[in-house]
C-alpha cells in the first residue's frame, strides 16, 4: 500500500508538471509565431552561410529569388512587411544560388570564350593569309566578341542596378514592402539566362561568380564546393558527361552544404526556445504556485486527488494510444482532463468558501524557513517543467 501511494504521488506529480510545460510550450510557441523567431534565426543562418551580415549582397539575392520570396506570407502586399520563410527548401536554396552565380558570372565566361575564339580564328588566318573563309572567320569571331561584351556590360549594369536596389533596405521592417530589389535582381537573372543559352558552360560560369564574391569562407566553401563536383564528375565517362549532370551534381553538393547548415540553424532555434521556456516556467510556476514539496505533500494526504489525478493520467494516455499525430493529441487530451480537476495549484484555495483552507500554511509559509522550503520546492518544479 505505501509503495503504491508513493507511485500514485509520483504519477500526479508527473501529471502537474506536464500541464505547466505545456502551458510554457503553447506560450513559447505563440510568442515565436508573433515574433516570427523561426524566419529570424533562419535570415540569421542563411546571412552568416552566404557571409552578408549586412543583408545586402548573396543572402538578399537569395531571398529576392523567385523559389525563395515565393513562399513568404503576404508576398503580394506591398503595404506592410512579409513574414519571412520559417524554412526553405535544401532544393530551392540551391537551384536560386546556382541561379545568381550563374548570372553574376556567365558575362566572364561569355567573354573568354570569344576572346579564346578569336585568337585561334586570327592564329588560323595568320597561318593561311590568302585564305578568305578565315579572314572572314577572324571578322565573325571579332562581331561575336564585341556582342558578348556587350551583352556582359549590359548584363552588369542590371546586377549593379539589383545591388543599388538591395542596399536600399535598412532594416527588416522595410523587407518585403520595397519592390525595387525583387524586380531588378529578376533583370539581371534573365539577362543571365538569356546569355547563358548562347554559351551554356554552366559550372565555368557559377565558378567565375564564386571568384567574383568578397574573401571569406562563403567563398572558400563554394569553390570547394565547384572542386568536389569537378572530381565526382571526371569519374564518369566522357561520353555520358553533360552540362545538365555537371549543374545537377553541384546542385546536391549546394544541397548538403545547406542541410549541414541547417543542422546549426535548428540548434540557434532550440537555445532560444529554451531560454524563453525557463523564464516563461519561473513565470508560470511562480504565478500557479506550484511548490513541488507543497504538492507532494497534499497528495500524501488526500487520496481522493490522487485517485482523480491518477485516473486522469490513465484517461489521457488512453485517448493518444495508437494515434499518429501524438503529440498535438497528448497536448489536447492533457488540456481535456485537467480542466475536469480541482489541481492544488495557487495562492489561494478557490473552493474554500469561507473556510479555512487545511493547506493555508503551506501555500503562503509564515517563517523564514518555511519560505526557504517554499523557495526549493518552486525551483524544483521549475526545473523540472523547463
């Protein structure tokens, strides 16, 4: 019988401090969701990733891409902030940084190769002077390279226009309202497309965008990152080796880089939650009164509760049994059942009605030490709920 009570003290305890920790979690998660803590930590991650702490270079690129901003809440709601992406997808970050390098890249790689054509056409025409086709060879390559650079001058006042565009922003109240820097990184992508398709030398160009990013380790980690695709890909055969598999190659490595990163991101995100969740315990413990020593007591001593509490536990785990989705129904099924009970929690005894409350003494201590025992079981249970 007495281990049984002891049991039963220990079950209504376990059951008290899961309803003040879901109490802590539901309010943790809706200051996160107002503050939008989640979009912030990842903003935090994908700057720190991509080396822009100031927000207006790579990382701004990437949230202004299409595949990103696409799936910002209010997006077409020019009037007020969007709420920024509390996740985006490994496949998406890649396919819009490979996007953006590539663009900010393709004009070099457009021009070199020209300028490589040229030469050898003016190498051939030299060798054969008499030869007209190649003279006029060396004319066309001449009319070609002149267009590429063209098209790279014009390619880099977008970029250019797209950077003066993002410096504009100065905090993150103005993101999202401003529709200046989505559109005219838009420009320079499809100018980067569109020369692209004339020269489609995918890795040279994302490479030429790496060189073109400030030292430190975003550049360090993507040109490593070029390195690893280039030996993955001399692995297999010449004949089977094409500029989609080469993209496609660098887009998984992009991806693993990106899933590693976020492994970080999350634990930024849970450091967080738990600080907030032990100031919100001291908060919510303190105000319920919740004195781990005070509850265990009046367990020990009123059968009828621990019977109630007992039954209870019984009753919610019975609803979640063999339920998928066991978390949001343990919450539910833990509210559902603590509302039907008179839970020894507060200052004050609620249900007294005039009498005097049995646990008077323990609720609100009368001496330093009972205030020093009311102190260790608060903490307790604190500690215990966070």
């Amino acid at each position: 019988m007495f281990g049984s009570n002891i049991l039963e003290i220990g079950i209504g305890l376990m059951f008290i401090y899961l309803f003040l920790s879901l109490l802590c979690t539901i309010i943790n998660e809706a200051i996160a969701a107002k503050i939008e803590q989640r979009g912030k930590t990842l903003l935090e991650g994908v700057k720190n990733l991509l080396n822009d702490p100031e927000f207006t270079k790579l990382a701004q690129d990437v949230y202004n891409h299409g595949l990103v901003c696409g799936v910002m809440e209010g997006l077409t709601d020019f009037t007020k902030a969007n709420r920024l992406p509390s996740y985006i997808a490994p496949s998406n970050f890649a396919l819009a940084l490979i996007d953006i390098l590539g663009a900010h890249g393709v004009g070099r790689a457009a021009v070199d190769q020209k300028q490589g054509e040229l030469e050898l056409a003016k190498k051939r025409s030299a060798a054969d002077r008499g030869n007209s086709a190649l003279g006029q060879a060396v004319a066309d390559a001449q009319t070609a390279l002149d267009r590429a650079k063209s098209a790279a001058n014009d390619m880099e006042a977008k970029i250019t226009a797209a950077r003066e565009a993002a410096a504009k922003l100065k905090s993150l109240e103005d993101f999202g309202k401003i529709r200046e820097a989505p559109a005219a990184l838009q420009a320079a992508l499809e100018a980067g497309r569109a020369l692209a398709s004339e020269y489609p030398n995918p890795l040279t160009s994302i490479e030429n965008g790496i060189e073109a990013l400030p030292t430190g380790h975003t550049k360090q980690s993507l040109l490593a990152l070029v390195d690893k695709t280039k030996r993955e890909m001399a692995l297999v055969k010449a004949e089977f080796r094409t500029a989609e598999q080469t993209a496609e190659k660098l887009r998984l490595n992009l991806e693993g880089w990106y899933n590693d990163a976020m492994d970080r991101f999350s634990v930024w995100y849970k450091r967080w939650t738990r600080q907030v969740t032990f100031v919100l315990a001291v908060f919510v413990v303190g105000f319920a009164n919740a004195d781990t020593i005070m509850l265990a007591n009046r367990l020990a001593r009123d059968s009828a509760l621990r019977t109630s509490i007992n039954a209870a536990a019984d009753t919610a785990s019975q609803k979640i049994a063999g339920d998928s989705s066991r978390t949001q129904s343990a919450s539910q099924a833990l509210l559902d059942e603590s509302e039907k009970l008179n839970l020894p929690l507060g200052w004050v005894n609620p249900l007294a009605n005039g009498q005097k409350d049995p646990f008077a003494y323990e609720r609100v201590p009368a001496t330093p030490v009972g205030w020093l025992l009311k102190c260790f079981g608060l903490l307790i249970t604190i500690l215990a709920v966070s």
